[in-house]
C-alpha cells in the first residue's frame, strides 16, 4: 500500500486506548506518528511506526509488524473513539 503524500493531522489520534491486558499508544516521536501495544504487566511491545494510505487507515511502516494494517474507528460526532491493530480493538481512555 501506498502512503498518501499528505499525512493528516495527527492530532484527532493521540491518545491512550485500552483493552482488558494492555494499552495501546498513539504519539509522536521523533516526527513519526508510532503506535505501542503496553501490556498491564511486563515489557512494553516495539514500537510501530505508522504512515496513513487512506481516511483513518493507516499501515506499519518499519519492524516486525511492517505491512500490518491500522485502523481508526470514529464515534457518531466524528471523535477517533477506537482504534483496531493486529485485528483487536481498543477504545479511547477517559481524557
């Protein structure tokens, strides 16, 4: 997949999302946009940087996950609400 040639805002995305055994990131780092699953105990999992290839879609772009698919999921007023990576889904923590 191709990234497109303008990133969105990262903005709408940052954000802790939680799930019953981890967290997921989202932040910023080193001008790259990176999404982290963080177990509740233990070792933090790699870092996976992420670039969009279409409205809330977005793909790994480097490490072990490279090629694997993001996705962002908006409430009904158009909030990112919950993000979906490796297949399992996380909603936004309280802010």
């Amino acid at each position: 997949m191709e990234p497109l040639s303008t990133q969105p805002d990262s903005a709408p995305y940052l954000g802790r999302y939680l799930r019953p055994m981890n967290a997921v990131s989202v932040r910023v780092e080193g001008g790259k946009l990176i999404v982290q699953e963080i177990p509740n105990t233990g070792d933090p999992r790699p870092v996976m940087p992420i670039a969009f290839f279409g409205p809330d879609r977005a793909v790994v772009t480097d490490g072990n996950d490279r090629g694997q698919s993001i996705e962002f999921v908006r409430d009904k007023d158009g909030q990112v609400t919950w993000v979906r990576v490796v297949g399992r889904v996380a909603v936004r923590a309280a802010k």
